[in-house]
C-alpha cells in the first residue's frame, strides 16, 4: 500500500517521544490514526498508549505546553489538545468481561495485551514513539495485510470479541459501509451468532453506530449487513419488515427494502443532511400495514404516506434520535414525498403547486431531492419521463414563488383581527373563515394579499350574520 511522507511529522510527536525515554516507558499512537494514514484519510483524533501511566504522561505534556489537560480518572484516561489535533492518553491494558456487561475489569498490561483487546486488527496497529524505533510499526495481528485485502477482521477469537462487547458488531458493520470494507467470513458469522447480545447495549451507543452508517457514502452497505447478520431485526424492526416479496397469482410488489436502500443511496450521492437521509430510511416504512391486494390492479399501499409520518415520532423516541426539529423534518418529508410525484403523474395545476409550496415551506428543494431520489424504476423510460415531470415542476414552483409568494405564508387576514373587527371570543367559525381565505389564495381564487382577502373577510362574515364592531 502506498504511504505518504512523514506520518509523525507533527512536533507533539517528538515532544512525547522525548518525555516517554526521560521516563523509560514505552509509547505508542494507534488505532484510527494508524489506520487513516494508510487509508489517505483524515484524522485529527490521536489516541496513544502509554506501558505505565497515560494520565501522567498526558499531564507531563500538558505541563509542557502550558495548556489544559482534561483527566478522566475513573477510565484512566487524560486527554489535551495541541498541533490543531486531539490527544487522549491511556495506560495499556488487558480486559476481562462478565456476561451480562459490556463494561470491562481492567488490568495493567503490555502492549500487545493492548493490541488483543482491540474490536478489529486495523484499529490494533501501533507506531512506537520511543526514540529507538521511532515510528516503527507494531503489527502482531497481521492488520496492514486486511488493509490491503480490505477487511474487516477480529484480532482474537471474534465471538469472545463480539460477546464481551456487543457494539463492536455495530462497529464492524459501521467500518465496512465507511471504508468500503467486506467482513471477513468468520467475522460476518460471529456477528450472526451473536447478535442477540446487542440487548445489553444501551439505545443511545446503538444510534451513533447506525447514524455513522447512514452518513457513510453508500449507507446501503451498512443496512445490508444489518440485515444479513439479523441485527436489523432486533434494532430496526420496522424497517426489517420491508423486506420480501409477496406473490399473487401474476402481481408480485417489490422488495420494499431493497427499495428503500436504493432510494437512501440516490439520496447520499447527492445531499450529505442526515436527516434527508433519515426521510429517505422512513419514507415507506408504513408500507406493511398498509399493504392491499385487488385481482383486477394488483398490490397497493394507500395511505401509507400519512401512517408513516405517524410512526415517526415513536420510532424517533425508541431510538433515541432528537425528537425537536429533526423529528419533524422527517415526519414532514414522510407525510409529504408521495405530492411531487403524483404532480408528475398528473397534469400539473397552478392549484397543486401552491398547496405543495406552503406545506413544504423552505424543505421544499429537499423534498424534491427525496422524490427524485425516489424514481428507482428500472425501466429508463419511466425514469426519464418522471424526471422530466420534475423538472416541469420545479419551473412551475419558481413561477409561482416569485408571484404569488406562497412558500411559508400567512394568510393576510389572521384570528386575531377577526375578533377585534367583529368583536367575537374564539369560535369555530374564525378558524373556518381563515381556512376558505387560505384556501382561496392557494387555488388561485384571489390573490395573497390584504385587500382581496379582507374583501372576502367581509363577504364570509356577512354570510355568517357577523357584524363589525361600532366605531
């Protein structure tokens, strides 16, 4: 594998080198910083083991540098910031597990004990920091060699490694959608026979493996396995169950996950938003329930747009995912990815556009990337022609913006003057006048301003036998 120059070119590697001889301890960077550099990757975490004490080591440095160093005495961990990256220190050590724990008993040890304890033998590889052998390489688990294969592969026995710790199967299937990686053979079966030990793991260590999954650059790779290996099952079953198809006579419907995680890699080639992408995972996640079959026209899934966007926010809480803002961006792009392409399908009215304007807001763009993303067809006519439709209504969108200003507006006339004009309580029927008023702008009927809409104002309320308050 080709290296680049100089992998320990940063000052604060020879600073640590010198402090570790002055010492007599032996040091060592390893881990993702190892791994990226023979993967021409990025990184700013620097994670180095100490033989002997990290915390002392990390608060010598910091001495040194005049700058804060953040101990963690309880994980025997230290960590400081210096050179424009992190490091965090630690002693080596060998790690024991009971069955009903994914948290270890921790000893002293060497650094190969260090290496063995490793999740996978590409993070397990060490560049000595002595000055002896500076920066040479420790490889007792034959890592640089899975670099090269493009493997992920367990150090030790990988089900001691997969039960002791169960989110290192997460972590597994995380590195290989990242990097692209295969699991090697025994590894993937491990995983298989494990994975009902991923119930002791907390929900909140769970979602920050599957969103690094989801923001990887083919996030299907990660499902795929997930669901290969059964995990999907018992951490995601909703969307464990769009998978299969279903045969009736002549009609078979389509394998809805295969689907999905189409739809979530179109979405990931051209949008790095997480949430997009969640909008893409969830977009027909309702489709089980809603599943339907007629002779005459075959398989059907109405409604499942509008189920779907009411699973949403129970399926966020399980998860542990933000339930604010993102929650309701999903649930909106959920309940709304069917309009443009039923727009597409149809002839496409002044009157739909408005309507999908307003309750798209300023997601708008985003939900036309989800219903593009969304065109899986592999018949290129179909995609053609619908992307064609897009792309008409898209210009048909920009027309009426820039006319009728319709994205995010409040109708001219709200409750409040209602009440004082006509000096009434809140009723029924000021919610009713408002909604014809929006509507009439939204189909065009009259323009979004205030004297068209006050005009029709007058006219409902006269209907309605309201009278203005007296002067």
């Amino acid at each position: 594998m080709e290296e680049s120059k100089n992998p320990l070119s940063l000052p604060i590697f020879r600073r640590i080198s010198r402090l570790a001889d002055e010492r007599g301890v032996q040091c060592f960077v390893i881990g993702g910083y190892v791994r990226d550099y023979y993967l021409h990757r990025k990184c700013t975490d620097i994670d180095v083991v100490v033989v002997g004490s990290g915390i002392e080591m990390a608060e010598a440095l910091g001495k040194e540098l005049r700058t804060n160093v953040s101990v963690f005495r309880h994980f025997g961990t230290a960590m400081l910031r210096a050179d424009g990256v992190e490091v965090e220190f630690v002693g080596a050590r060998k790690e024991s597990y009971s069955p009903d724990s994914r948290k270890p008993h921790v000893e002293d040890g060497t650094i190969e004990d260090d290496q063995r304890r490793r999740d996978f033998t590409i993070n397990a590889m060490a560049w000595s920091l002595n000055g002896a052998t500076f920066g040479e390489l420790v490889d007792p688990f034959d890592g640089m060699y899975d670099l090269e294969d493009c493997i992920i592969r367990t150090p030790c026995d990988p089900d001691i490694t997969f039960s002791d710790d169960p989110l290192r199967m997460m972590r597994g299937i995380r590195f290989a959608a990242q990097l692209g990686f295969d699991l090697e053979d025994e590894t993937f079966e491990a995983i298989r026979r494990n994975r009902h030990r991923i119930s002791i793991v907390s929900k909140e260590r769970i979602i920050v493996e599957l969103n690094k999954i989801i923001a990887s650059p083919v996030p299907s790779i990660g499902f795929e396995l997930l669901e290969l290996t059964g995990l999907l099952e018992l951490i995601f079953p909703e969307l464990h169950r769009l998978g299969g198809v279903e045969r009736r006579g002549n009609h078979a419907h389509k394998d809805n996950l295969k689907h999905t995680l189409k739809v979530l890699d179109n979405v990931a080639r051209r949008s790095d938003d997480i949430w997009l992408r969640w909008a893409a995972v969830m977009h027909d996640i309702a489709k089980p329930q809603t599943k339907s079959y007629d002779p005459r026209t075959g398989w059907s899934f109405h409604g499942h747009e509008v189920l779907g966007s009411k699973m949403v926010p129970e399926i966020f809480k399980r998860l542990k995912l933000p339930l604010g803002e993102p929650m309701r961006f999903v649930r909106k792009m959920v309940f709304l990815h069917l309009r443009p392409i039923i727009l597409a399908e149809d002839i496409v009215t002044d009157s739909a556009v408005r309507r999908l304007l307003f309750e798209a807001g300023d997601d708008v763009e985003k939900l036309m990337l989800l219903c593009e993303a969304d065109i899986t067809s592999g018949i290129e006519e179909k995609v053609k022609r619908f992307l064609d439709n897009f792309t008409l209504v898209r210009e048909k969108m920009r027309d009426l913006e820039e006319r009728d200003r319709i994205r995010n507006f409040q109708p001219p006339v709200t409750g409040d003057m209602i009440m004082r004009e006509y000096d009434i309580p809140p009723c029924s029927a000021i919610g009713e006048i408002k909604e014809l008023i929006k509507n009439a702008i939204l189909d065009g009927e009259i323009p979004n301003e205030y004297e068209p809409a006050h005009a029709m104002l007058e006219r409902l309320a006269a209907e309605r036998g309201l009278k203005k308050r007296a002067e």
